[in-house]
C-alpha cells in the first residue's frame, strides 16, 4: 500500500524525483547523487555532470512553476551569476531548458552549510568568530553593487559556509540570486506582485517590504540583520505575522546588542556599526560596502583605544538624486593627538608672551620716540 501511494505522490509531482544513480528525463549528461533542497519553486540536487567530468549543483525548476513570476525569478538568477565571478559566488557552468522543456542551472557545487543552519545549532556566535563571515559578506556584495547588483535577498539560509582547513575559519558563498536586481532596470515590476512581498520579512529593509526603490543600502539593511541574528541569537524584529515583523522594522526603534544568556559581549564600536545598518532612513547608512568592510576591519584588527567610526555614516543626495561625498570620519586616535599638542602649544605660547611684553615696554621707555605739539604742528602748516 506504501509503495502504491508513494507512486502516486511521485506522478502527481510536478518535479519527478530521480532516484541516486539515475539521469534526469531530457538531462542524460546529469547523474543524481542525491537531494541538496526542495522548494516551492524547484529543487536543488547534487549531480555528475558527464560533460564538464565533475559535480555540480543541478537547480530544476517544477513544471508547474514555469509561468509568472517562478519563472522570471528562475532566468534572472540564470542571467545575474552569468555576469558574475569572485570566489564569494557560485560559478554557474551551464544553463538551459532540459528536451522536456524543463529550465535548469548547472552551477557549483559548495561542499558546506548554511548559516542559518550554523545558528540553528549554536545559537549565536562570538563576535571574533562572527567577524571574519561578516567582512567576507561585504566583499562579495560590494563586488556584486560595483556590477550593478543588488542581490535583495541577504538572509542567513542564503549564506554557505565551507570549512577552512588552513585557519580553522569559514569560506563564505553567497548563493539565491533569484529576486537581484541590476541596474538595466530588470527588476521588481515582473519580479513581484503589489500586495506580496519576495524575501524574507526577518531580513527586509523598510524601504523594500514598503515597496520603494531599492538600493546598496538595502543590502546593508539586510546584512545588519544577519550581524544582529548571530550576536544576539535572534533576528532584531520578529513579530506574530509577516505583517507585523514588517512593520517593526518600518517603526520599531533599533534593539541594543545584548545577550546576557549567552554571555556574549560585543564591543561597543561594533554595535555602532550594526546601529548604522538598521537605520530607517537608507540615507544614514553607509556609502559604500568597502565603507562597512573597512569599519568591521578596524574593529578586529585595530589598535585598542583607536576606532575609526564614521561619526556619521549616512549619506547625503544632492538635488538630482545622487549621492553626495561621505560623512568625514571621527579618528579618535588623531582627534587625541591634536588635543595634546594645543595642550603643550597653548601654555608654551603665554610663556614667550609673558618674557617678551615686559622687555619690549621697558625698551620703549628708555628710548622714547620724538614728536611734535600741536603748536608745532600749526606752524608747520602755516608755512
């Protein structure tokens, strides 16, 4: 009876699920090696690929899946990785439409885990192991933002991590680019519904669960979130619904890094930086994500008592709409340099003034200067 009904389920799926070994239908030059993921859209599987000789990531697309929106997600992810490579990305190998008519992705496959999972086991992660993860994040999104990229979907299920045998560490991979928007102005309109949201509410910027243009900083946003999730141990807005987590973000003030369960400290130059992230205004954000990358790397590497923070990170715009120059950043470091050089000028200055004044009126005095009346004067004049 199992069997019969297992048959059932496998002809009334819209994906059919090739068993180990097995070549998809209208795919022979992939070999499942098994499941990776499933989803509403389609599924992802490990694979031999016959033609490239080596595994890869094989992302099918359901039949049923293949009309309105799925779709567009489907080949603009297709489209966006085939413009990108840096090692923070999937190389995408092939991509195409199986002899069924069937979309796929043949893409890199990344022997890891995601973040998400990472937290789900750990809870929350102490602020120098999180570090290194959170600069690799900017490095690949500051590189996808220089292509024109926003990737919109910054969430930690989208984050791998691979083992890094040499340090100990994590490699990160930045992986779903299927709601990324570039500047050719391929985008939202075909990508969403009004009324629906494509993302992850936990993560979303006000300006793009409320339907407003999108930018770098809305990566930001999202990647604040992440930083928050895995210091603290939760995302920073969580509400009953999706509704409701939305509007927290839009209104709710930004919560404080603190973890007492965990007994997790974070320094406080790094809670500025996550601070700045989760402004509501996009425009008080950073200007670039080589800004936060530099800023996170000073935090870790920097000499104590010295943290160059923007004092005010945000950006301006001019009146066409483009930004203007960043914020001048506050160096603590030389900002105490200066001070202690007026201390020691200041007093030095009074000191000369005080030996000099009483020699150059006792001067004076003895050699005063030669002048002439007022009747003098008048009979120069007369003359």
């Amino acid at each position: 009876m199992k069997a019969n009904e297992e048959t059932t389920a496998d002809q009334e799926s819209p994906l059919k699920k090739p068993d180990s070994g097995a070549a998809i239908e209208g795919l022979d030059r992939f070999s499942i090696i098994e499941k990776i993921a499933e989803g509403g859209m389609g599924a992802v599987y490990k694979a031999e690929d016959s033609v490239l000789r080596k595994v890869v990531a094989l992302k099918l697309l359901k039949t049923d899946a293949m009309d309105g929106a799925h779709l567009l997600r489907f080949q603009n992810e297709a489209r966006t990785l085939s413009k990108l490579s840096q090692p923070g990305i999937a190389a995408v190998y092939d991509c195409g439409v199986s002899k069924k008519g069937q979309p796929f992705i043949a893409m890199e496959y990344v022997d890891g885990i995601t973040l998400s999972r990472l937290l789900d086991e750990r809870i929350a992660l102490p602020w120098r192991e999180a570090m290194p993860i959170f600069m690799q994040i900017c490095d690949v999104l500051s590189y996808t933002h220089n292509k024109g990229i926003i990737h919109r979907d910054v969430q930690p299920s989208n984050i791998m991590l691979v083992s890094n045998a040499s340090n100990s560490g994590w490699l990160v991979k930045l992986v779903d680019f299927g709601i990324a928007r570039d500047d050719e102005g391929y985008d939202s309109g075909r990508l969403t519904r009004r009324g629906s949201w494509i993302g992850n509410p936990l993560y979303m910027s006000p300006e793009q669960s409320g339907g407003k243009r999108v930018s770098i900083q809305s990566d930001m946003y999202s990647l604040g979130c992440v930083m928050f999730h895995c210091l603290v141990g939760k995302p920073p807005y969580r509400g009953d619904t999706a509704f409701n987590t939305i509007t927290m973000h839009q209104k709710e003030p930004v919560p404080a890094l603190i973890n007492k369960d965990a007994g997790l400290e974070v320094p406080p130059e790094l809670e500025r930086i996550v601070q700045n992230l989760l402004a509501k205004d996009a425009n008080k954000r950073f200007a670039s994500m080589k800004d936060v990358r530099d800023a996170l790397d000073h935090v870790l590497n920097g000499p104590p008592g010295d943290q160059s923070i923007p004092a005010s990170a945000g950006r301006q715009q001019t009146q066409d709409g483009a930004p203007a120059a960043p914020e001048p950043v506050l160096n603590i470091g030389r900002t105490k340099g200066i001070a202690l050089v007026l201390v020691i000028f200041i007093p030095l200055v009074l000191a000369i003034g005080c030996t000099l004044i009483p020699w150059i009126l006792k001067d004076q005095t003895a050699n005063p200067q030669i002048g002439l009346n007022d009747a003098e004067l008048s009979s120069i004049a007369e003359n």
